[in-house]
C-alpha cells in the first residue's frame, strides 16, 4: 500500500479571482463509519481528512462535493479575495448557519465556513519548497511576504469545508475519478430530521443524494 504525502494543492474559481492552497493527504486514508451513539446528529467528524457528499439540499442543488481537511487553520489558505466575508457573496441557507462563499462574477463556490478567522502574513522564501513554488505561481511573487486568510488557529472549533470541483485541473497525483472509484467519498443522511437519519456509508448515496 502506498504511504499517504501530505502536499499542497492549488485551487480557484472560474474565472480566477478566488485563489486558494489546500493540503491534502493522499492516497486518501478511509475513516470508520460511527455509530449512532458516537454520533447521534449525524453530524461529519472532525480532525480527519475527509471526503462527503450530503443528500440536504444546499448541497445537493450546489452539487458539491465535501473536502474537510485535517487542521483547517493549517491546510488552508486563501490568497484572494483578502477578505471573503466582505469581497465574496454570501448564501445562508440558515440564519446563524455556515457561510456558503461564492465568486460574484462566476457564480463558483470554492469554500463554505463558520468559525473566527485570521490574516497572516506568509514569507515566501521560507515556506517549505512544495508551498513555496505555488505561492510563487498563485500570488505572482517572487519573494518577500503574502497576506493570506485562514481558519483562525487558536482554539479553532468551527467548520471549512472545501469544494473538490474547485480544484485546479492536471495537478500531479490529483485524479477526482480516483475518489470515487477507490470508494473514498463517505455520504451522509441530513436531508430530515434526526429522528430518520440514516448512518453515514461508503459506496452508495442516501436518498435523494447523488454519486
């Protein structure tokens, strides 16, 4: 079995003025199914790396597929806008509920969060050599500082949730076919109440969800 690398990717939206870097773990390492009793909302875990897809209809009709990565406020990092609370649009499909972003000129979601947040200033000449390069290419600079936006890291309790279609194309060892021909892709029962959640599963949709 190959050893999962953790390693940074790039994303954005259509027409580019969303950019972010996410890491990854990949190959993607499967999580055991909870039972009802460890996780009576349903609810998805966290402090793992996981990969879903939800039968509710925000994101059905949004169509998107979930990445939670392992430490939000270290394994995601948006370089632009500066501020998405502001510079984004802004969906809720709940009043209090999570931010569902969007690009105002292309419409594409590429994040959904709640929680604090931060801006951090990143030296490019310091980071390790894999970020390095993609802060090079996403941020047009060759040295000195990059102002990015993050989950904030102290006493980080919220939710981010990235959007796997967001993804930049022909990065290596990147494949979305593999996610779900590897059955990594967990899919969750939140389109009723509690009192008719079904567990989550591997391999096949709840109702009304979609591969």
């Amino acid at each position: 079995m190959t050893s999962s690398v953790r390693r940074p990717y790039t994303g954005s939206c259509h027409c580019g003025s969303t950019k972010y870097i996410l890491y990854l773990n990949l190959p993607h390492t499967r999580i055991r199914i909870p039972t009802k009793e460890e996780n009576p909302d349903n609810r998805p875990p966290t402090n793992v790396q996981l990969f879903y897809r939800c039968n509710c209809t925000s994101c059905q009709k949004a169509g998107i597929l979930h990445i939670l990565p392992i430490s939000p406020p270290d394994d995601f990092l948006l370089l632009a806008p500066a501020d998405p609370a502001t510079e984004l649009g802004d969906y809720q499909a709940r009043e209090g509920g999570v931010h569902w972003y969007f690009c105002k000129t292309c419409g594409m979601r590429c994040f959904s969060f709640i929680g604090p947040s931060e801006v951090i200033d990143v030296d490019v000449e310091a980071a390790e050599e894999g970020l390095r390069d993609l802060l090079r290419k996403k941020a047009k600079i060759e040295g000195g500082q990059v102002k990015a936006w993050r989950a904030k890291k102290e006493g980080w309790q919220g939710y981010l949730s990235i959007n796997a279609g967001s993804l930049d194309v022909g990065q290596e060892g990147l494949d979305l076919r593999e996610w779900n021909e590897k059955d990594w892709i967990m899919y969750l029962d939140l389109l009723q109440g509690p009192e008719s959640m079904e567990l989550p599963r591997y391999g096949i949709p709840h109702k009304e969800g979609m591969y």
